[in-house]
C-alpha cells in the first residue's frame, strides 16, 4: 500500500531521486501535517484569549491569501513548536507570531497583544526578530497594507514590511529589528538563512547564534555555487532541493573544525548545517540531508517498517547499534552520498575511493535492510528499488581503490562485531571443548546477542589499520605515532604486519586494532577463508581464542569454517 503516492513514484524515490510530482505531494504531506499539528496545539493551549484571536488572525490570511498562509506554516519550527505545546511544554506566544507573520504578509489591517519575550526578542517566522524589547510590557503587533508595527509600552518601535523583512522605520526607540536572511540557489526558490527563531534549536548539535555579515555572505555565495554544481550534475537532486528544502540552520562547527549537518524530524524542510570550507562540500551534506528530508517526509505518509523494534542492526558507518528504522535513514542518505562521489570519482584517487567506499558501504546495509523482518511491503519494495540502483553502478574503479575499500569495509565489521556482539557462552564452551578433542565444530550457528550499549562516535578511518591502507593508497592517515604493524601494513609488507599483530593478539585479547589488522591481513597473505570468518564473526573468535589462549586465532577462524 502506498497510500497518496502511486507505485511508480514510490519506486522513483527509492532509486534516489523522485519527480516533480512525488516532491509535490511530500510537500504537501508536510503541510497538511502541520496544519493539523497547529489546530491540535492551539486546542492544547486551553483556549487562552491569545490564542482564539491568533486562530482568528490565521483563518482571515488563509481566506485573503492561501498561499502566504502555506509559506507561514511550512516554516520548519513549527512543528517543533507544535509538538512542545502538545506536551505543554509551549504556550500560545509562537503561534501568535506565526498568525501575524501570516496576516502581514497576506496584507491584512490587525492588532494583536503578545507577552513579552524573557530574552526580549519577538521573532516573526519567515520574516526577522525584534530586539531589545523592555521588560516591563507586554508587545503590541499592529498589521497594515502589508507592514507591521512592533511596539511596547511608550516605545512606538519599528515598523517592517513583512514580504521581504525589509526595516521601514526604525522608530528611534530601544526596539531593533534583525531580518530574517534570504537566497534563492535553486530556480529562484526562496531559502531563509534561520539564526534566530527561538524554536530552530532540534538537533543533536547546538545552534549557532546570528550571523555576522562576512559569514552569511560566504554561506550564501557557497549555498548559490553548490546550487549551480547540482544544477549541472545531478539536476532531480537540485530540483527536489528546489521543491523541499525551505531553511538553513547554522550550526556551531565541532571542536575539529570537520563540517557537519543535520536534519530533524520536527522541523523537516530546513537542514543544519555549519559553514563548510567549499561549493563542494556544501553538495554533498545538501544532498545528504535531502535524503532524510525525503524519506522522513515520505515516512509521514507511507509506513515503511512496523514503529519500535529493537536496536540491533549494523550501521556501517557507525559503531553503534540502530533499529531498522534508523538503518534505512541512514543507508538511503549514503545512496545520496555515493551518488555525489560517483559524479565526482574522475577528481582523482580520492575521490575515487570515497565513491566506491560509500557505494559498499550503502550495498552493504542494503543487504541487511533486505532480510529485515519489520519492513512493511512497501518497505521491502522500497529496499529492493535502492538495491537495483546499487547493481546498476558498475562504474570501474582501479583495482587499488577496490582493494582499500574492501579493506576499511572489512575493518569496520570487525570493530563493530567486537564492539556490540556477545556469543553465547555455553557455545563458546562446546567449541572450545571440540577444539581440545580435535573434532569439527558443532553443528549450527549460534547468534550472538547484540549488547545494548550507548551511542558511539562515527568510525574513523585515520588510524590502525584503515590508516595504514589509507596511508598506502592516498599517502595520508598512518600517523608518526602508529604501531610497528600498521606502519608494515601501509608500507606493504602484509607477512610482517601479520606476525606483528599475532603477537598483540596473543599479548592482549582486548586489542581491537590487532584483530582488525588480523582479518585484513590474512586475506592478503592467502588466507581468505580465516579473514571471512574474522570479519563476519570476530566476537566468537576472540571468545574462543580467549578461552584457548595457546591456539592460533587464524587457525580457530580456519577451523570454525570447516562443515560439521
């Protein structure tokens, strides 16, 4: 069932992109889902004066003007600030504002009485935030042909037009006025720079405060050449970025100074993100949030996996554990990512790797999506479309590139097997018990428990061994002060390296460098069989090499693969 969207668009949105249609109804999914949202919080705001006459104030704009009303209530923070009042944790002042916005904008004569802010500013949504209003009285809004009067007490304040925030008098008061910046990279489509709504504040980072005019310009000028690079590139990307995406959010950049971005379900339609380096770099985390944009948009309407479940897929770019839920997010975002690259993978050796990486990496999660027992049919279908886009990137890659990514692919399932999963002891125990008789290992497979655990940082690949390959194919990670092993690896000298991080293993069972480098570096020195089972069962033969400290962990791998 796909419910608003045919079969045939459900398809063209899990291939990676969506036409203009399948953009149009996500994006009126997302307004219908807010006007919902706000009728609901209104009511739960306990019919306060305020907000009978801020519903009032909507419901005249919508007569007046439909689709400045829509332009109001699709501004991303409002169903941050809807959900808050559902739960009481909002009153009526947010909405107040959005129904001035609104009535402004639609040109309509109003007043109308809002407390005052505790950090005395008021923002209007999609419009700007005035300033230093006094603490002693409450703010008069008086709207007229098209302005509004932001007011208090014997301050007369400023008075705005409302369609482009453009200050029209700023009064000579305490009040100031802050607009709300604008650019438009995609077709002409207007996108607001947000650095001030109070609500914008929904992601797992924090917000950045206002920008000063030297870096709205720059993210501006960034945001207008990324535009161009996907006009050129990859124009359904740009035109479903053009149809969905309606804020950017600045974020404080990390301590590392490595660009991030975000996306959230409360406020889908804006990306946050900090200011990255280059037009480039400013494609690729568009696109990778248009990604979940899409999805989250489209899960709002179609049901692609049953709610809940349990946290126990492997995500290949995290360390973590993730429910099915995330898992797709996250593989249907790198299917962006990948596609980026692939455009990008004639830059160089670089470039050529992340495209194949992340193009593994996505397959890879793929595959797990595609025997995931909570997807809905439309999940399924949905996977199995990502999937056969996958199959059809053959582009080739020089077989060096090929065989790094396999080897940092490899590495983070072992990291990852090591870090969250649990073989059974009772099977550890029978195993062991074979081994010391010199029989074949049991009969069946033991799953080993996923071991619930905190989220954990992204999987780098600048140190140990993904390192030493990444050293070896691009000259760079494999740092002064990595070990003797991966030094030997990056250099490669693969029957060096491997003795190197046997005697680590049999010195510390715990090093999981050591047991990365294991199963990367029996694969190179004819040892398939022993570095596949490393890599799909690392937790069982450390338990077992734990348990039989005197045997060869190459030679338990070996073992374990043999038929019962």
């Amino acid at each position: 069932m796909t419910g608003p969207l045919s079969a045939a668009q459900l398809a063209g949105l899990a291939q990676g992109h969506g036409d203009a249609s399948t953009i149009a109804v996500l994006r009126g999914g997302q307004l219908g889902r807010r006007r919902l949202l706000t009728v609901a919080a209104a009511r739960a705001c306990r019919g306060e004066p305020l907000v009978r006459q801020s519903l009032e104030l909507l419901t005249r704009a919508e007569h007046a003007h439909p689709a400045t009303v829509a332009a109001v209530l699709t501004h991303p923070p409002v169903t941050g600030w809807a959900r808050a009042a559902l739960d009481g944790a909002a009153g009526p002042a947010y909405l107040a504002a959005l129904a001035a916005a609104a009535a402004t904008r639609a040109g309509l004569t109003f007043t109308l009485t809002l407390p005052r802010p505790g950090d005395g500013v008021l923002s209007l949504p999609t419009v700007g935030a005035a300033t230093g209003l006094p603490f002693d009285s409450p703010v008069r809004l008086t709207g007229e042909a098209g302005t509004v009067r932001i007011g208090s007490g014997a301050d007369e304040g400023v008075r705005i037009e409302a369609g482009g925030g453009r200050l029209l008098d700023a009064g000579g008061g305490a009040i100031g006025w802050l607009p709300i910046r604008r650019t438009t990279p995609f077709d002409a489509v207007e996108v607001l720079v947000d650095d001030q709504d109070p609500w914008r504040d929904c992601y797992h980072r924090p917000s950045a405060p206002r920008l000063d005019d030297v870096s709205a310009d720059r993210l501006t000028r960034l945001t207008a050449e990324a535009g161009r690079w996907l006009r050129a590139h990859l124009p359904a990307h740009a035109d479903a970025l053009a149809g969905l995406l309606r804020t950017l959010v600045p974020l404080r950049p990390p301590p590392s100074g490595n660009p991030v971005s975000a996306t959230s379900r409360d406020a889908l339609g804006a990306i946050a993100l900090s200011v990255p380096a280059d037009a480039p770099t400013l494609a690729l985390l568009l696109v990778h949030e248009l990604q979940h944009t899409k999805l989250g948009a489209l899960s709002d309407l179609v049901p692609l996996h049953r709610p809940g479940g349990p946290a126990r897929y492997r995500a290949p770019w995290r360390l973590d554990p993730r429910p099915v839920g995330a898992l797709l997010q996250g593989a249907y975002a790198h299917l962006g990512v990948a596609e980026v690259w692939r455009c990008r993978r004639h830059e160089g050796t670089a470039a050529a790797f992340e495209y194949a990486y992340w193009r593994e990496q996505t397959i890879r999660a793929v595959r797990q999506l595609a025997d995931a027992d909570e997807l809905t049919a439309a999940g399924r279908s949905f996977v199995a479309d990502m999937a056969s886009t996958l199959r059809g990137w053959r582009d080739p890659v020089d077989g060096a590139v090929e065989a790094a990514v396999r080897d940092v692919a490899d590495a983070s399932a072992v990291r990852w097997g090591l870090a969250n999963l649990l073989p059974d002891p009772d099977q550890v125990a029978r195993l062991a018990h074979a081994w010391r008789q010199g029989l074949p290992p049991e009969t069946g497979r033991q799953a080993s428990t996923v071991v619930p655990a905190a989220p954990r940082p992204a999987l780098t690949m600048g140190s140990g061994p993904e390192g030493a390959v990444r050293h070896r194919l691009l000259g760079s990670g494999g740092p002064p002060g990595s070990s003797p092993s991966d030094q030997a690896y990056a250099a490669g000298n693969a029957e060096d390296a491997l003795a190197g991080y046997r005697r680590r293993v049999a010195a510390d069972c715990g090093d999981v460098d050591a047991w990365v480098g294991l199963a990367l570096t029996a694969h190179h020195t004819g040892q398939p069989v022993a570095a596949g089972v490393l890599t799909s069962r690392p937790e069982l033969v450390r338990a077992l090499s734990h348990a039989l400290p005197d045997a060869d962990p190459l030679a338990l791998a070996t073992w374990l693969a043999q038929p019962a």
